[in-house]
C-alpha cells in the first residue's frame, strides 16, 4: 500500500489559462512566476514526503509546465483531448457540445492499491472532484489539496496565507471566509459550506484532516 499524489492533466490548453500571455510581465509588475513554485510545491509536500508522483493526461498531449523527475509516473484517460474540449483543433466552439469525462475508473485502476490519495490538478471542482469521490465510493482515503488545483494559481500569489510546504484545509477555510471584514462572515461561511460540502475536500470531519507525512 502506498501513498500518491495524483495531479490531473498538466497540459499545455489548461495552463496558459492561467498566466501571462507575456512573460516579462511578471518582472514587469512584480508578480512570482508560478510554474516554479507549483513544482517545488510538489516536491516539499509530497514527493520528499515519501509520496508517489502521478500525472495524468489525454493520450495525445504532453506534460507542460510540470518538471516530472526519476520515479514519477504518467497515466492516461480512457479518452482523447478533443472529446472533453468545447473548442476543436481549429479553436472554434463546437455546436451542441456535450463535455465527455475521462472515466474515473480507469484513471483509479492505474494507481494499484492506495492507501492515502491526495488529488490536484484542473480543476478543482469538476475533474479533481469527480475523481476524488470516486476513489473515495472506492474505499480509498482521499483528500483534494485545494492549493494545488487550478485555484493555485492564485493562491500562491497570497504570501499570508500560502506555505510551500504545507497543506491545512482548515487553514484554507480560515483565508476564504475573512475576506469581507466580520459584518461578512455569516455569508462567506454559508457560501463556503456549500462549495466545499463533499467530503474530499476534508471540512465536514470533526477533526482536521491533515496531509499525511
């Protein structure tokens, strides 16, 4: 039995989403480049932690922006790019899209026995979801770290709140529901209880649950 830390599709369409489209803007406004700090976040919290690294990603795309080391390993969807994309080769929208899913069986399946699963990658409320509560239905102990799905892109930038080395989901919820000031905080904390309300992300237990080192 072992434990894993499963990041799902570092691809080349998820991620520059999510940064600059000029990279000297990132000298020029100050702002950390975040795809060095997603990978050293990666080897602080799980791969020196004694953590197997696995990525996962459509059978006709590449790793992007991920520095994969001696020891990880890639595993593949049931399913190419094109059939969960709403936009083709040519960048167009689709007519009539209907999202199709990689099958959360098959990604789980190729992970061997689990003991501890920790899940990140995009995005952290459809995909990452789907996946983590399957594994969960499956008898698996599972978390989302939430820093390391889609919304890192983000969060890492929040130096009060964001540790390379560490993952607390109670100290996630403490950042998301004292951002308004205290005439907010009845609000932000029925917001939050129901965007977080399955249990992988790990804020329905009386205790925390914490990553396991």
């Amino acid at each position: 039995m072992k434990k894993v830390f499963l990041y799902l599709y570092p691809i080349e369409e998820f991620t520059k989403m999510f940064l600059f489209h000029d990279d000297r803007l990132y000298d020029e406004l100050g702002v950390k480049r975040p795809l060095p700090i997603l990978n050293e976040t990666i080897n602080k919290r799980y791969r020196e932690q004694g953590y197997e690294i696995v990525y996962a990603l459509y059978p006709d795309k590449e790793i992007f922006g991920i520095e994969k080391q001696n020891g990880d390993k890639v595993i593949y969807t049931d399913i190419i790019f094109d059939e969960a994309s709403v936009y083709d080769s040519k960048g167009n929208e689709k007519r009539d899209f209907a999202p199709k899913y990689p099958s959360e069986k098959y990604l789980i399946d190729q992970l061997g026995d689990v003991e501890h699963l920790v899940v990140g990658g995009y995005h952290f409320s459809d995909c990452v979801k789907r996946v983590a509560e399957f594994a969960l239905q499956s008898g698996i102990d599972v978390l989302i770290d939430i820093d390391m799905t889609d919304l890192f892109f983000n969060l890492y930038k929040q130096e009060r709140y964001f540790e390379i080395d560490n993952y607390n989901p109670e100290r996630y919820r403490e950042h998301m529901i004292n951002r308004l000031g205290p005439d907010y905080t009845e609000f932000e904390e029925e917001m939050f209880n129901r965007n977080y309300s399955s249990p992988v992300y790990g804020f329905n237990i009386s205790s925390e649950k914490k990553i396991k080192n």
